[in-house]
C-alpha cells in the first residue's frame, strides 16, 4: 500500500479511539448529559474531525490503476448505484436468513440497538451514522483494504477480507455473515463500476433506511408488533376454546 492509504488507516484508527479522549474532556467542561448522550456527542465529533481528515488525504491519493481504468459513464453509475442499495439489501436479509435457519442465531443486532439508543439520545448521530459513517468506511474498506488485496491476490480473497475487517470494526460477531455479505456486494459494485461512489451510495441508502426505521418509526413499529402478538395471543385463545 502507498503512504496515502497508511495515513488513512491511521487516521480511521485514530477516529475509532477518539471517544476515549473526547468523552471525558466534554465531561471535564461540564457536559452533564446521559450515557447515551455523551457516547451519541463524542462519537459525532470525532467523526466529523476524522472525516475531514480523510477525506482531505482521499483527495491527494493516487489512483489505484486496476481499479480506475474503463470507469462508468454517469448513467450508468447512477443506475448501478441505485440497483446496489437493493443489492445490499438482498445480500443483508438473505445472510440474515441463513443465519436464522442454518446457525439458529435469532435476527436483531446489539450493535445497532446501541447505535438508535445513541440517535435517540443525540440526534446528531443519525446524520453521522447514516452519511459520514458508510463514506469514510467505503474509503478505508474498499477504496483501502479491498483496493490493496485486489491488486494483489483478484476479487474474492479482496473481497471476503476486507470484509471481513469491516464486520470485526462493527465488534457484531454474532452477525459477521451480514457484514460479510454486504463487504461483498459493496466491493463488487466497485469492480463493476470503477468508481468508489457507488458503494458509497449504497451504504448510505441501507443505513439511511436503518436509520430512519429504527430512530423516526421505531416506537412506531414496536407498538404494531405488541399489538400483533396481543392479536396472535387471543386468537390462540379463542382457538384453543373451540378445540
């Protein structure tokens, strides 16, 4: 890897750890919020910094020349990113499924629990969570770590580990086949199209829409699942009543 993407690295290291030493000096000037609000603040500044930073060294990065040569047209990125939140999408419910029906590992994730507790708290985070999160993860995942073993080792190997980093970064290993399968399609959608915009787009639609259910309709939806399981409970009642 050249020296640009090193200083990456670092840099999304460094913004990784960053709450560790924004917390307590927000606490030290008299920050006298919640847990949750105090992890949704430090976590936003850092990555608003650390975001800044990475992109500013993406910017005098050289091209990566197996990964730049024959780029989409417009049209077709723009096509290609669209069809790729569906194809996240799929690749997500479908790694879910297995994961349900192979493994036994019941859906929902803890991760992205803490995260909404985090929105809820400190709205800011949303727009963190849903935008700077997946382009300076696109960055470092694929434009990186993906972009450094595929020059050297093809698409799969590349694929599947730097993948793979992405699922440990997220500390979801219940759930590392859905982080797998969306490193996937993500790196996939760059090789098609040659250009990083396209998994960027894609990973902000899915964690949009994550984001926008969890956080905006969350209390929304868990009201209609009681009410349903209040409706299976009576029917199974009345049913039971009749046999």
């Amino acid at each position: 890897m050249n020296k640009h993407y090193w200083l990456i690295l670092l840099a999304f290291l460094l913004l990784q750890l960053s709450p560790l030493a924004i917390a307590p000096l927000l606490a030290l000037f008299g920050f006298e919020g919640t847990f949750e609000e105090l992890s949704g603040l430090s976590i936003s500044i850092g990555y608003v910094i650390g975001f800044i930073v990475i992109i500013w060294i993406t910017l005098k990065t050289p091209d990566n020349p197996k990964l730049t040569e024959n780029k989409a047209d417009v049209p077709t990125t723009i096509l290609w990113s669209v069809l790729g939140i569906i194809l996240a999408f799929a690749s997500q419910y479908a790694a879910a499924a297995i994961e349900t029906f192979a493994f036994g590992i019941e859906p929902g994730s803890e991760n992205t629990d803490m995260i909404v507790e985090m929105a809820n708290a400190a709205p800011f985070t949303i727009f963190v969570v849903a935008v700077l999160g997946p382009i300076v993860e696109e960055i470092v995942f694929r434009m990186v770590i993906f972009g450094a073993l595929y020059k050297r080792f093809g698409f799969w190997i590349g694929a599947l580990g730097s993948g793979f980093v992405f699922a440990l970064v997220h500390f979801d290993f219940t759930h590392l086949l859905v982080y797998l399968a969306m490193g996937v399609v993500f790196a996939w959608l760059y090789v098609k199209t040659k250009r990083i915009i396209v998994p960027i787009i894609a990973h902000v639609g899915i964690n949009s829409f994550v984001m926008l259910v969890q956080v905006i309709f969350g209390e929304q939806l868990q009201e209609m699942i009681e009410q349903m399981e209040e409706m299976e409970q009576t029917l199974q009642f009345i049913l039971g009543g009749w046999m």
